[in-house]
C-alpha cells in the first residue's frame, strides 16, 4: 500500500493543477472554519431567533467532554 501511494505521490508531485486544487481547498477550509463566529454574529445582527438563545453564545468550537 506504501508503494501504491509513493507511486501517485510521484504522479501529482509535478502536476500543478493538484498544487492549485489543493490550495484552494487548504484555504476553503481555513475561511470556513475561522468564520463561523462571524456568521453566528451575522445571525444576530440580522434578528434571528433561536426560541430566545442567543447564536453568539452557543460554543461552536468547544468540545469539553472530548479530552477526558
């Protein structure tokens, strides 16, 4: 399996293409998930409501329960 991977390593390692793709999805997910605080405060300026909690205070990044 190693070889396998080697072996298409050494097919995109020069495709620029793959480098260009890869970018692009790198810095996807970068601005994904650096602005979901910022779409939530969006929410609120917008006037969502959530049954009366506020968007802005839920913890969309904290995981308390992860690392026990």
């Amino acid at each position: 399996m190693i070889r396998a991977l080697k072996l298409e390593w050494l097919k995109v390692r020069n495709y620029r293409v793959f480098w260009i793709l890869t970018g692009m999805y790198l810095l996807a997910l970068l601005v994904i998930t650096s602005g979901g605080v910022f779409f939530l405060e969006w929410l609120k300026s917008e006037g969502a409501d959530f049954r009366g909690i506020d968007p802005t205070i839920v913890p969309i990044y904290d995981f308390p329960d992860i690392w026990q």
